[in-house]
C-alpha cells in the first residue's frame, strides 16, 4: 500500500494539474494522470473531511469542559 500524506498528494496534484494545462503530457498517459488526479482529490477530500470531524469533537470536548 503507498504511503501518502495530504502535502504530497496535493503537491503531486498540483503538479499533474500543471502539466496537463502546459500540454506537457502525451495523448499515451494523459487518461492515467487523470486517473491518478482522480485518486489524489478523492483522497484529500476525505483527509479534510476527517480532520474537519476530529477539530469538530475536540471543539465540543473543550466546551463540554468549560460548562463544568
């Protein structure tokens, strides 16, 4: 399994992203980099959903805390 951070999968997006609007991509790969892009945006939008989740229980947890 590849190990992946959301840094590196929003560098390497932005990366594909930049060579795909240069045209620097040939007709042979360009549907696997979209398939790799694909990939990458799906997984950062989990990661900021799941730290959006975390953030939120521990915002309720401080206040939780502070009403005691």
């Amino acid at each position: 399994m590849e190990e992946i951070n959301y840094e590196s999968a929003y560098k390497e997006l932005e990366e594909i992203t930049r060579e795909i609007e240069n045209e620097a991509v040939s007709v042979d790969v360009l549907a696997e980099k979209v398939k790799r892009a694909s990939f990458l945006i799906e997984f950062c939008q989990k990661k900021l959903r799941q730290t959006e989740e975390e953030v939120g229980n521990i915002i309720r947890q401080i206040e939780g805390d502070a009403s005691k």
